[in-house]
C-alpha cells in the first residue's frame, strides 16, 4: 500500500513539475516577452523607417481601462481611415490598464498590436497602481521620452505626481526644459502626457514652472492629455499655448490632429 501511494505522490510531482508553466502564481508577476517588450522603441523604429509627407497625421485615444470592446473598435476604425488617409501613429495618452495589473497590460495592449500603424503609449495614474510602474517599464519603456517624426519633435511626460507623492520631481521640469530647447533637427514640439498641470492629481507646486516651460520657447503647438475623459480644445492660462484634452475610448470617439508647416487641424471621429 505505501508503495502504492509513493507512486502516485511521484506521479503527482512530474505533473506539477511539468506544468509549471501552465499556472500564474500571482496576478502582480510581470512576464513579457516578444512583442510585449519595449513596445514604445520597437514603433518609434518603426516611425523612423516611414516616409512621411508634408502633413503628419495623428489618431488619439486613451483611459481605455477596461473597456475592451471600445477600444478594439477603435482599432478597427483607425485601420479603416488609414486605407484611405494615412494615419502616420496613435498616441494612447495613458491609463491602458485599470488597476496596474500585468494582465491588463497585455490585453490592452493585444487590441493595440492589431492596428496598421506605429503606436505609442503614454503612462497614466491607473497604470501605476500596484506594481503596475514596473509593469509599464517592462511592457513600454521609459516614463519620459521623446523622439523626432518630420520636423516635430513629440515629447512625452509623466505627470502622475499623486502616485510619486507629490515629491516635487514629477513632472520633471528640467528634463522638459532641455527636450524643448531649439535644436537645429526639430521645428515644432507637441508635449503629451497624461495628467493636466490644473488637476488635482498634479502637484500643484509645479503647475506654474510646468506651464511656463512649455510656453518658454514659444515652439509647441499644442499640449495634448487624457485623464479627463473627454474632448476639449482650451487655453487655460494667460497665454495663447493650446491645450487638448482627447475622448476617453468610452466615448467612442477619438481625435486626429493633422500638422502640416506649422499648423494643426484637430477632428473629433467617431467609430
């Protein structure tokens, strides 16, 4: 009998041994691999082998949270416009998981991959819930980043000051300082991020010197957010610089920016 029962506790551990990888142990284990990995760089690459024309056209969505359907109805609609107006990217203005949590990464980002275009993610407050910071890093890359696309220069900014304790470094002013500085490489500048410098989620020390860089070098066309959930085109402090909040995916409708020669066209799209 004790034979017997040797035989089937050895069995039961050569099946547990070989399908360990069957199993997730914990919601909060991050594993990417392959096409979830530094999902920014691979589509700025992307970006940086396309030819582009005079114009740059631009799809924005985000706080797509849990809403799954919308945001693959999205998708579809984006592949649609692009067989006859070309989209040159997406901009997903943060908040693609809900809770921070590595399986929402990967299906937010599932509906992402099936777009025909290069996409970048920006990080949002939701996204940093959890060891969901950890999460974004592994899945997207760096918080602050920037690249060239034509003679703009788009730049991205965390600005989820709550989630970092209002500790007086995010946003980081300085590097948005020295990203916006006049470079022979670059025109324009479009500075996206997340959370408004007016909200309550951004560190209010910093509202005045954030703003004040932007304004400073008088180059960014507009300054584009989500978090809000909806669409509004506003200039919110004594100066001319725009500011553009984009539809939350819920909505089902999303925003084109098209900026040709230094001006902007903004479209409000519905799917």
């Amino acid at each position: 009998m004790k034979t017997n029962f040797n035989i089937i506790l050895m069995a039961g551990i050569l099946f547990l041994a070989s399908c360990e990888d069957m199993f997730d142990y914990s919601t909060y284990v991050i594993d990417f691999e392959g096409e979830n990995k530094d999902v920014n760089k691979t589509n700025i690459d992307r970006l940086n082998g396309k030819e582009n024309d005079d114009t740059i056209r631009i799809a924005f969505t985000g706080d797509s949270h849990r809403f799954f359907d919308e945001l693959n109805d999205f998708v579809s609609a984006v592949n649609e416009v692009n067989h006859y107006e070309t989209i040159d990217f997406v901009i997903h203005v943060g908040d693609i998981a809900d809770f921070g949590l590595p399986q929402q990464y990967l299906w937010g980002n599932s509906f992402l991959l099936d777009l025909d275009c290069p996409y970048i993610v920006v990080l949002g407050n939701h996204d940093m819930v959890g060891n969901g910071g950890l999460a974004y890093s592994e899945m997207f890359g760096e918080y602050n980043f920037s690249f060239i696309y034509g003679d703009v220069k788009f730049i991205f900014v965390n600005t989820n000051s709550r989630e970092f304790s209002f500790n007086g470094n995010v946003p980081d002013i300085n590097w948005l300082d020295s990203q916006l500085q006049p470079g022979d490489d670059f025109n324009n500048a479009v500075v996206v991020f997340h959370v408004p410098p007016m909200d309550g989620d951004f560190d209010p020390a910093l509202e005045e010197s954030f703003h004040t860089t932007i304004a400073k070098y008088n180059n960014v066309l507009f300054a584009v957010h989500g978090h809000l959930h909806d669409y509004e085109i506003y200039t919110p402090y004594s100066d001319s610089t725009l500011y553009l909040d984009v539809y939350g995916v819920e909505h089902r409708k999303y925003n084109v920016v098209s900026i040709s020669d230094g001006k902007i066209k903004i479209e409000a799209n519905e799917f």
